[in-house]
C-alpha cells in the first residue's frame, strides 16, 4: 500500500476487531482478525525488508484498508470467517474439501420427516449424519435401518401422489416405510420412528437396543411369537448396521480427531468424527497456505468451516496441534458448553490420533504427487523458472544437490535428477564427502560439483572411442550432458561455491542457483539479492519439489551409513572374531539381525565358528541389543551388498544392485 494512503495511527482503535485490505477495483484480497487493531494494522507498514515475501506482496497489491470494531475476539474469529466465506480473498488461507461427502439427512421440520442420503450446504430444521466416505456405504446402511425405523423416504412428489390416490408404494409392502402417505401411521408415531433413527444414528445405540429387547421378551411373554420374531430381527439389524462402523473406545466417547501436517506451500486436514465409540464419518481438506500461519492458526480458522452447524460441535476435540484460545472459546459458544480440546500424549487415544495424521500425511502426498504429474503445471512451471531467472530456455533438465550430516560427522551428499518436472531415480547419485570437503557446507557443495563434472567428461571421453554405427544399441552415458539448472539446497555462499566449482572444471551454460529454507528464497551466484518467486507459483513448488528430493536421498545414505558403522562395531567388540569370520557368519546368514537370532547350534554349523567362539557370539550380541536395524527397517530389508561394505576389503567388493545403474551407487572416494 502506498505510504500516502496508510491510515494515521491515531484514527485506528485500540479495540478488537476485524480488518480488510482491498485493491484498486475495490474487491477484497485479505481479511484479519486482530486484538488490537491499531497494532495489527500497523504492523503491515513497517519495514518491508522485514516482512515474509508473500505479506509483502499482499500490502502492495492492497490500495486501502477498513475494519469493523466488535466486541470480543471470539465475535471476530465469527465475523472473520463470515468475511472469508462472502469475499474469498486471494491472500487468506484457503480450505479445499477434497469432495463433496455425503451426509444421511432427516428432515425433522416436515410433518412426516423423511430420511434421505444428501450432499452440499445443509438446511435448517434438517438433521444431519456424518459425513460418510461413500454414498453407497450409507444407502446400504439407511436400506438396513428401514427394516427397524421405517420412515418415509419418498420425495413430495411421490408422497403428494400416493396420498391423492390413497395407494402406498413398493416400500410399505415390504415393510420398509410406515405409509404415512395413506394414514397407517399417527403423525406422532411416525414422528417417534424418525427420533428413534436420529437416536440411534447419534450414538444412543445401547439405550434403543435394551428397549426392543424388553418389548421382544415382554412379547414373548404376552405369547405374541410374531411380534417377538420381528423385534428380534430388528435387533439382529441394528447389530449389522452398527457393525458396519469401527469399533474404537467405550460408548461414551464422543470427539472429533484431527491430525495436521504441512509444509512450506500446504497442508493436509484430516477429521475422523467418533461418535458413540465409533468411526461415523472421515473428512478431509487441503489447506493453500497464501499466508504465514502457524499450525495452531490453521486449526483455529478451520473451526468455523468444520462446525458451521452448531449440532455438529462435539463434545471433545483429539488435535495434533491445538488451536489458539480464540478457537477454543469460539467452539464453546458455539456449542453452548465447554468444548474439551486435548492433545493426547498417550494411550489408545494418541494411536488413534497418528493414525489420522497418518492419512493426513499420504493425503498430502498423493495431492502432491497428483500435482506433479499434471503436465499443464509441469510445463508452467519450467516456463516461470526460464522467465523468473532469466535462462535462454525453459530448463527440462535440472539436478540438484543437498548436503547431510550429524553434527558434523559422517558427511554424505546426493545428487537428484529432474527430466521434464519428474524425478529421474536412475540417474542420482551420492556421494561421501572427503575429509577436506566436511569441513564446512561450501566445501561440500563445491566437491560434489566437481565430482559430478568430472565424471561426467569421463564417460562421454570413453563413449566417443566406442565406434557406432547404424545398427550400433550404446546407449549414451547418464550424464553425457549437462543439465540447464542446477539446485542447490542453500543459500548465497553454497550456490556460489557451485558457480566457483563450475568455473574451474570448465562447465558452461549452466545456471545455478540456491533456495534457502527458512524463507524460499532463490539466490542466483551473480546478485545479492534473492529472488522471491511467488508462494502459491508452480515454479516455486517444483524447486521446493526437487530440493526436497535431494534431502530425501541424502538423509537416507547418511542413516544408512550411520547404521552400518553400528552393525560392524557389535561384530568387532566379540572377543577372537577376526574380519574372516564376520564375513563368513554375514555370508551365511545373510543379517546381522538373523545373526543375532541364532541359536549356538546353528552358529556352530558356520566354517570356523566354535562352542566357545558361538557362546562369545551370542552373549556378545544378545546381552545390550546394540546394532538393532533401527528407523532403517527389519533386517530382512538390509540391502544385498550391505555385509560386504561393513567388512570392507575382507569381503572384496561389493555386488552391483539389480535395481539401480552403476552411475546411481554410492562413490565412497572423495
């Protein structure tokens, strides 16, 4: 916004309230809740250095400000989500349900409610049940409950028809709608019958199973055998339609699960409603962050969408990350009573909290991966990087690197490789970083780039010997040519270690550039100033896409190798187990973890190995249980060539994998 039209401080109020900023034609691009509006307002004129990237764009796109003071902050968390709803803005948090789930609605206002599987805004006067995952699973189940509440499910249309020809339909005669339509039944009974199925759908299942079973014995008793067999197989219908959701707690619980998980551009929100014990419903919504929010702010604004009907508001929330008190105070005005919101720490109720965080997480996954794969992004976003960074061509080619280390030790580096916006696998490499090159990050850098260069020239030197012809099946080398970018995770100095290390083997026309973490930032070697591409960009999401790739593969070699040098240590603290035998017992069983499960027995049973030797063995590894596989996996996953690298040159070389190319092995010379 304009220093001119930023409004005097003194004209601002102290009050709490709700703010929003609009552009030039007037429409509204970001609304805001604030305890203090004079503070928060004002906040967005300070130093624009100091601001996030994507703020900075929001207040100078912003033309003019206005707030609505009111009275508390929970009115202005309602009227703030009342704003987002109306105006949308560009620059607020925007919640996507994945679909539009289906809910079992009774329409209680009608005279004679009617039960019906629905999707959409709801209506008042309507009671509503859910949301299911499946609209079939909720027609099966609502098929299965007629038998007990027969209710009518007809639209007016069909009633309005039957009721002038005084003639039910196909339901009434096979015992699944009462006929309210040709008087079978009082308004009030059928009226009961549809509170009786909002009980049950509530979770009141206990209460309504105990009174059939008294009207099925008193029945009995009274010798009317065929009104006791119908409440029996009533009964035996509510068991399978109940049994057709999850059991989790006791009968008393019921609470809404929500897990979160988020990266730098979005997030993922998943929902598990309980009620009455029980799995009734799952939702789940991705979150655009267009703004700098917490997680805690996330769950706050999320609040009013999830419960924008009051009889929806449970009475406990499961969170992965709490929402502020703003938050909690809305959800018990809005329920009328106190909300219990908890973070779980253990027990059955945080199992059931990671697994919904768990779905959380592969619906983020799957977002992304579905994102990635659509070739209209692809190619906008290699189109936005040639524009944003000034390359002669979009760049189809692109490899990054990314350094790892714990504390400074055990330094690895990896190489990622994107053709076209996707990940090439075959075609990354790792690296083991020299002694030299640990020292620092730049070091680093510069040693994996020159590494990958210097290979590079030797495989195209030995390609070009080779003579080809027409009918010649050589494939070329995997890094025959150079990419048109190269990534680097860090910011100005690593990128420019890169550029340096470039430079001096000889390579050009490649761009490189670095993105920092904290704040996105593109650093290009030549300019001390980064580049802000922006948040809600295709060609920010493919770097920060790529980057993380690179991290991936770098963290897992490094935990590999850390792994490794915990297997072969337990071997070598045995007393009298030379290198021959460790790899003869290796050899033989394949595992450490298999080594450490056998008997003295089948010790023995290996070349070399003694009573005594296989007694050391297994009291050795059996007492402390060190050299456990650890976060990598059982052993049964361990790779195939991962015995010969713990014993090393007693081995002899590694096995090459069936399942990667030499060029994508880890290079453990510097």
């Amino acid at each position: 916004m304009k220093p001119e039209r930023r409004p005097a401080p003194s004209s601002i109020p102290e009050e709490p309230g709700v703010y929003r900023f609009r552009d030039s034609a007037g429409r509204v691009v970001y609304v805001g809740k604030a305890k203090s509006l004079r503070q928060r307002i004002g906040s967005y004129f300070a130093d624009p250095a100091t601001m996030a990237s994507r703020t900075r764009t929001m207040v100078d796109t912003a033309q003019s400000v206005d707030w609505v003071v009111v009275g508390s902050e929970v009115e202005a968390l309602q009227l703030e989500y009342s704003w987002i709803k109306e105006f949308d803005p560009r620059f607020n948090i925007r919640y996507r349900d994945d679909k539009s789930y289906p809910y079992l609605a009774v329409t209680m206002a009608e005279e004679f409610p009617r039960a019906l599987v629905t999707r959409g805004s709801k209506r008042r006067g309507t009671r509503y049940f859910g949301p299911y995952a499946h609209a079939w699973a909720i027609r099966e189940t609502l098929d299965i409950l007629l038998r007990v509440f027969p209710v009518r499910t007809c639209s007016a249309g069909v009633f309005q028809r039957a009721e002038r020809s005084r003639r039910p339909c196909l339901l009434a005669d096979i015992g699944k709608c009462s006929a309210p339509c040709v008087g079978r039944i009082s308004v009030d009974d059928h009226r009961a019958l549809a509170e009786d199925l909002c009980a049950f759908l509530g979770g009141r299942v206990t209460e309504i199973r105990r009174r059939l079973e008294r009207e099925m014995l008193d029945s009995a008793a009274a010798l009317d055998f065929e009104r006791a067999a119908r409440l029996r197989d009533n009964i035996g219908a509510l068991d399978r339609a109940w049994e057709r959701n999850s059991v989790v707690f006791d009968d008393a619980l019921d609470a809404d699960v929500l897990g979160l998980v988020e990266d730098e551009l979005e997030a993922a929100v998943e929902v598990f409603h309980v009620r009455g014990g029980r799995i009734r419903g799952q939702r789940s919504f991705i979150v655009e962050k267009v703004e700098d929010a917490s997680a805690a702010d996330i769950m706050t604004r999320l609040l009013p969408q999830l419960y924008d009907d009051a009889a929806d508001v449970p009475s406990g929330l499961l969170v992965s990350h709490a929402p502020t008190a703003d938050g909690i105070a809305w959800l018990d005005s809005r329920r009328g009573a106190r909300v219990d919101v908890r973070v779980p720490q253990r027990g059955p109720k945080r199992d059931l909290l990671e697994t919904v965080t768990r779905n959380a997480q592969q619906r983020l996954a799957l977002h992304k991966s579905r994102r990635s794969g659509d070739l209209t992004s692809r190619s906008v976003a290699l189109e936005g990087l040639r524009e944003q960074l000034s390359l002669p061509e979009a760049p189809l080619r692109i490899e990054a690197v990314d350094i790892s280390h714990l504390g400074g030790d055990d330094v690895v580096g990896s190489l990622v490789v994107f053709e076209d916006g996707l990940p090439r696998p075959r075609e990354y490499r790792t690296f083991a970083i020299s002694p030299e090159g640990s020292r620092d990050d730049t070091r680093a850098v510069a040693e994996v780039v020159r590494r990958r260069f210097r290979q590079a020239r030797e495989p195209a030197e030995s390609a070009e010997a080779q003579p080809r012809g027409p009918g010649s099946t050589t494939r070329p080398p995997l890094f025959a040519y150079p990419p048109q970018l190269l990534l680097i995770d860090g910011g100005l100095p690593q990128a420019r270690a890169a550029a340096q290390a470039l430079q001096e083997a000889g390579v050009e026309g490649v761009a490189v550039v670095g993105l920092a973490k904290r704040l996105e930032e593109v650093w290009v070697p030549e300019s001390g100033e980064p580049i802000i591409l922006p948040r809600s960009s295709e060609s920010l999401y493919l770097l920060q896409r790529i980057r993380d790739e690179a991290h991936r593969v770098a963290l897992r070699l490094q935990r590999r190798r850390r792994s490794r040098a915990t297997r072969s240590s337990a071997l070598e603290q045995i007393p009298g187990l030379g290198a021959a035998r460790r790899a003869a017992l290796l050899k033989h069983f394949g595992s450490l973890g298999r080594v450490r499960e056998a008997t003295e027995e089948q010790l023995c049973e290996v070349a070399g190995i003694g009573p005594a030797l296989a007694e050391a063995i297994h009291r050795g590894l059996g007492g402390s249980g060190s050299g456990d596989p650890g976060p990598g996996g059982p052993p049964a996953e361990q790779d195939p060539g991962e015995a010969h690298a713990i014993l090393g040159a007693a081995v002899g070389p590694a096995p090459p994998s069936r399942s990667a190319s030499p060029h994508a092995q880890e290079d453990p010379t510097p």
